[in-house]
C-alpha cells in the first residue's frame, strides 16, 4: 500500500502554522506555501551571521576541538551545510566534511563513500567517535553510516529525516526521484535489486528497515510545518525525538535549531531518554 494511503487517508494535509487563506489552498499548494517561509529563515541567519555566529552559542559548553560529520540533504552537496558549519565552528567543534557533491546517488554507494571519510576523520579526531549531523538525506545516511560502522560513530543527530520510511515525501522531491530511478534502472543489476524504490533489496535498504542495533545514539528533529516530508515519518521508536519550528529547508540555518544541535551535541555523553 502507497504512504499516503496509509498516513493519510481521508484529509489533505496542511502544514503546522499556516492561517486564514493559506488554510484553504489545495494541499499540495498548502505545503509549498509553508516552505516558501524558508525566506525569511535565511534572512534570520543573515543576521546572525552578522552578528557573528559565536554571539548564539556563547552561553553554552565549548566543544573542545570535538570532531562533528556533517552531511548535507537531498539534491545538494557540502556547500548546503555553511550556516551549520560556521555556527559548529564557532562553539568551538572542529567540523568534517562529507565531500559528497551533489546527494543523489544510490544511498547504499554514499554510505559506501562515507565509510572511508569516516575512518580518516575518526583518525583525525583521535580515535575518539565522530559527532554525525545530517539534514534530510542527510541523517539518513548518517544512520547508515552508524549502522554500517557504529566503532566510528557516537551521536548522530537527523534533521527532518523521513527516517521511518524513506519514500514519505511530498510532491517537491518527486520529478528528481522519478529521474533517479530511470537512471538506476537503466542499470541491469539496479533494476534487479528494485533499486530507489520501496522494494529495493540493498544493505542499506535492509539496515534501514531494521531496528536500531543497541548503541546507536540516535536523535532526530522533525517539524510540523515540514512541506517536504510527513513529520510523522521523522519520528523513530528508541531514538531521542524533539520537535522544532520552521520548514524543512531552513532547518540547518534556523539560528534556534542550530542553537539546539549544539546543546545536542554537547549532552552527547548524558544519553537521557527524553524522547518518545
């Protein structure tokens, strides 16, 4: 059965926030809408920016050189996670990057790619366990890694993950998916393995429907108003679930939640089961 009919059956969906008239458009137009908001979350951040980014993290506990992965969403590469970085750096964490391009290939080669990335850095951070934030796709694969390597990696914290069930996306993502899969499928192998779709058979695929193995530290943030992913799909059994304002796409700039990965991230030790 397709998600949709399984998470929502009867109503169209309307992003968290929305008032008045942008109640009454068509969900699909509903929940660009509620992205559309992402303006105003980078104007917030051009602010903090200028500000200097050290004037948000100044009152909490210093990272202390600690060695942060950061891996950026769906459709977009490094440069996407800048806001993440700059405010990571100035609470004092020394940030890795994941050196993926452009986030688009087949998830199981990018955990493939990021094994190697990992284990250098993991060396870099003198052997202690990497510190992991993803966006999006991004923490998706951070919970790959953690499962494919938990020797490498300590807290991983996923940013409006679908984490329950990659597919539960909205119409936005759809014509780039539908080229992915044309591409995968081009592929003999790809297409036997029923590759970037919900069949697929591949280790990630297979890790990311099974539970959690013990150790893993996992914490996911998720939002209502998200008009790229159902939140619901965000929220993960045994993992540390908080909710936070805003969209989809401003979560790794939004100074507040930017604030919130960095308190995380420094109680990264105090595994404290605060989440459902």
């Amino acid at each position: 059965m397709e998600w949709r009919e399984i998470d929502l059956p009867d109503l169209p969906w309307v992003p968290h926030g929305l008032s008045g008239r942008l109640r009454g458009l068509p969900s699909w137009a509903a929940r660009a809408a509620a992205e559309a908001r992402f303006a105003g979350e980078v104007a917030d951040f051009t602010t903090t920016l200028a500000q200097g980014p050290h004037r948000l993290v100044a009152d909490l506990p210093p990272g202390e050189g600690r060695g942060v992965l950061v891996i950026p969403g769906f459709g977009f590469g490094d440069a996407a996670t800048t806001p993440l970085q700059l405010v990571l750096k100035a609470a004092g964490y020394r940030v890795f990057l994941s050196r993926i391009r452009w986030n688009v290939r087949c998830p199981d080669d990018h955990v493939s790619d990021l094994v190697p990335v990992a284990e250098e850095c993991f060396e870099l951070n003198g052997r202690k366990p990497l510190l992991v934030v993803g966006h999006s796709r991004g923490g998706m694969l951070g919970r790959g890694l953690a499962v494919r390597r938990p020797d490498l990696i300590g807290r991983t914290i996923a940013m409006g993950s679908p984490l329950n069930y990659e597919f539960a996306f909205y119409e936005l993502p759809v014509p780039l998916v539908g080229a992915m899969t044309s591409v995968y499928h081009a592929d003999p192998a790809r297409r036997a393995l029923q590759c970037c779709t919900p069949q697929c058979q591949c280790p990630y695929m297979r890790a990311a429907h099974s539970p959690l193995p013990d150790g893993i530290d996992l914490v996911s943030l998720y939002t209502r108003a998200d008009g790229i992913v159902d939140w619901r799909s965000c929220v993960v059994p045994g993992a540390t679930n908080v909710e936070v304002p805003g969209t989809h796409l401003g979560m790794g700039m939004r100074p507040a939640t930017l604030r919130l990965v960095v308190q995380l991230l420094a109680n990264a030790d105090n595994r404290t089961a605060t989440g459902t």
